[in-house]
C-alpha cells in the first residue's frame, strides 16, 4: 500500500541538514511503500505520515495537518520521529495538541534507521489510519428500519457518523420490492447460476425458491449501485413476509464482492463487519451467539448466511425461523478466530474474544451455519452473559484481539 511522508524540520535547519536526517531513513521509507510527499500540494497525499527531523516543528506541522484535512476533515494525526534532534519532544507536544482538539493520533518512533520493530509499526499504523479514512469516506445503507426486536443495536445515522465516521444511507424498502417485482427471468439467470454452482446439497429450496433469492441480490446490487453504497444492511425479515424469500443469498454473495452486508437492519454488527474487513482485510461473518457452555468456556454461533468463500463446503436450505426461502448452510473450517461486538448508548464500547473454532455437529434446532468457538483464557462466556452490549456477534479468522483493541484505544477512545 502506497502512502505519503511528509518531512517537516525547523526553520533553523539548513535543506544540506534536512538530506543529512532524512537520507538514512529513506530506504526503509520506500521499503515501507511510502513516497515523500510535496509539503505545498497536501491535496495530493494519500494518508500522510508526518516526519519530525527536528524539534521546533509543531506549529508547522500542525499547519500542514490541517491544511490536509481541508479535504479529509475527520483524518487522524500519525507522527514518526527519530532518536536525534529533539524530534520526540516535538512529537509528543504535536499530538497532545491534536488530542486537546479530540482527533485520534499516534506517534511512531524509529530507534534508528536499522529498527525493524519501528518500520513494522509505521506500516500498521498506516493501515490503520488508512482505514479510519476509509470508514470516513464510507456510504452504509439501511434498506428498511432495523428490525424491531434489535432494542440495543439501533443507533441513530448521527451517533455512527460522528463516532465512527460512516454516513448511514436511510433507504426505503419498497423501493427494494419494486426494483425484485419488476425482473424477468433472463435478468437473473446468473445470479441463478451462481447461487448453485459448487452446492453439496439442495435441500428444501424448490425452483421458485432459488429463483427468488436470485431475484434479491439483483435487486439489491442495482440499488447499491444506484446509491453509491459501499456497505448495506438489509430488513430482510420483511421479505419472508411480503414475498416469501430470504435476503441470505444476496447478503452474502454482496459480502464476497467486497460490499459488506448485514442482516436486519443491525447497522451495529454491519459496522462491525465493515471495520474488521477494512482493517484486517478479512472477510466476517456475523452470527447469533445460540448456545454457551461454562464449564467448557464455549459457544455456538448460528446464522442462516455465510460468506461461500469462509466455508470448506456448503449447502442450500430453506430459512431457519420460517421455513422460507433460501438459507446457507456452510462448514467453516476449524482453527483460530476473534470475536467482535461493538455497543453502548455512545457506541464506543468492545468486547473481544480470542478463541478456536472446533468441529461442530450440525443441530437442526438452530440456524443453518453453526460454528462452536471454545474461548481462550482471560476471554469467558460468563462476561458475555453479565455484560452483553447486544445479540449479534461478527466473527474473523485469526487472532487479532491486540490489533483491535489498539485501534479502537486510537481512534474511538478520544472523542
């Protein structure tokens, strides 16, 4: 990923000195993807580093910041400084600034131009500046309101743009059932042909049934299309009533493309899955959390959705709690994974669960993909019982507990 550094020195510094600091870092800079910006053409940088070679640059390097959010008005302040010069001090005035005025920032230090450790962390904060940028700039759809029994994860458009940076998209769901009623049968024959290709089993699902869930995704994607979304969540209970279909296969199938899709209006756990997906670029799964078991500290997850791409195997079914419709049943492979889930009444609150993913018998009293996840120690169920900040999980593979919650401390714990 390529971004930009910006040197920035004291007016006391000769340009021969500012080559002399600068030089020895600049491999380690491009080794790093980052290419030296023009300090008079910020509208030309791309998720700026700033580099204090010297002290007596935070007025200077605040001017630059804010010349830079002219055009991103939420970017955060990523410093880097070296061990001479009086460059920390400089940077650690900068951002307590810069923090005063409540943005996010984070200063790397560089040991020197031979500090693997220091390189490895400015090529992690860049990412995740990179995606707080993201998040900015990110158009979510709420197709429908969210479902009513969501009582603890619908916050308002205001609450998400201001903390976490999206601007939720409020779209009406007959709009959506328009757009399904008017297609013809050739407009769907290769969603129709994806939606089968590579199936163990059909199930329940008759032709119609896999027609309609094909006729969904189109609808949805020329929607999304149509409103520039980036990420959706859909009311999709209201199609098992209106039309007897289910939004499960076009809320997955948008997912693998890369526009994130929830289910029931959780614009919560669809933020959940955006960010994780932004910043790990992993693909999440969100799930209910159905069953626990104390004494093994474990859970059982289950959805009627899956990402195809997530599972060693899947099948189509109808849907769980109505019978309708098109439902996902997939295997996920066992291994480890992270759990996720974001709440409170101002959205800055997280739980995180680092754990395995063990074999699971399929039970047909639950949703169709099921996933047990025995949790790993300090991590426990008992704190998910006591203090729920809501029902649906998201789930990513890997371990990525520290990641997260040091991206959170950065850019959600200052206001």
């Amino acid at each position: 990923m390529t971004f930009t550094y910006v040197p920035i020195a004291s007016i006391l510094t000769s340009t021969l000195d500012q080559e002399r600091l600068l030089g020895p870092y600049r491999p380690g800079l491009a080794a790093c993807g980052a290419v030296c910006g023009d300090p008079q053409q910020p509208a030309r940088w791309s998720t700026p580093v700033f580099f204090l070679l010297t002290g007596g640059t935070e007025a200077a390097t605040l001017a630059a910041w804010q010349a830079y959010r002219e055009r991103h008005p939420r970017a955060g302040l990523l410093l880097l400084a070296h061990p001479t010069h009086n460059a920390l001090p400089a940077a650690l005035e900068t951002l307590a600034r810069a923090q005063q005025e409540g943005a996010p920032g984070r200063i790397v230090y560089l040991n020197g131009p031979q500090d693997a450790a220091g390189w490895q962390a400015l090529r992690t904060a860049q990412a995740d500046f990179a995606a707080w940028e993201k998040l900015n700039a990110t158009r979510l759809g709420l197709v429908g309101k969210p479902s009513e029994w969501l009582v603890a994860s619908s916050p308002s458009p205001e609450a998400i743009r201001a903390v976490w940076g999206p601007q939720v998209v409020p779209l009406e769901l007959e709009t959506l059932l328009a757009q399904f009623d008017t297609l013809a049968a050739p407009d769907l024959a290769e969603a129709l042909a994806d939606l089968t290709r590579g199936v163990q089993v059909i199930a329940e699902p008759d032709a119609r049934a896999l027609e309609d869930a094909a006729r969904v995704y189109v609808a949805l994607a020329a929607l999304a299309r149509a409103q520039g979304l980036d990420a959706l969540t859909l009311r999709c209970f209201d199609l098992v009533l209106r039309r007897k279909t289910t939004g499960c296969y076009a809320l997955a199938r948008l997912t693998e493309t890369g526009l994130i899709s929830g289910c029931e209006g959780d614009l919560v756990s669809t933020l959940a899955m955006l960010w994780t997906a932004l910043l790990l670029e992993q693909t999440p799964w969100m799930a209910n959390p159905a069953r626990v078991n104390a004494a093994r500290n474990a859970l059982v997850l289950a959805h009627c959705t899956v990402v195809r791409t997530l599972t060693r195997q899947h099948s189509l079914r109808s849907h769980f709690e109505s019978g309708q419709g098109v439902g996902l049943q997939g295997t996920l492979p066992t291994g480890p994974v992270t759990l996720v889930r974001l709440g409170g009444t101002d959205l800055r609150s997280l739980w995180l669960a680092e754990g395995t993913l063990i074999p699971t018998a399929q039970d047909e009293a639950l949703c169709r993909t099921q996933a047990e996840i025995e949790l790993n120690p300090p991590y426990t169920v008992t704190e998910l019982l006591a203090h729920p900040l809501g029902n649906h999980l998201v789930l990513i593979r890997g371990q990525h507990a520290e990641r997260l919650r040091a991206w959170h401390r950065t850019f959600i714990g200052t206001a």
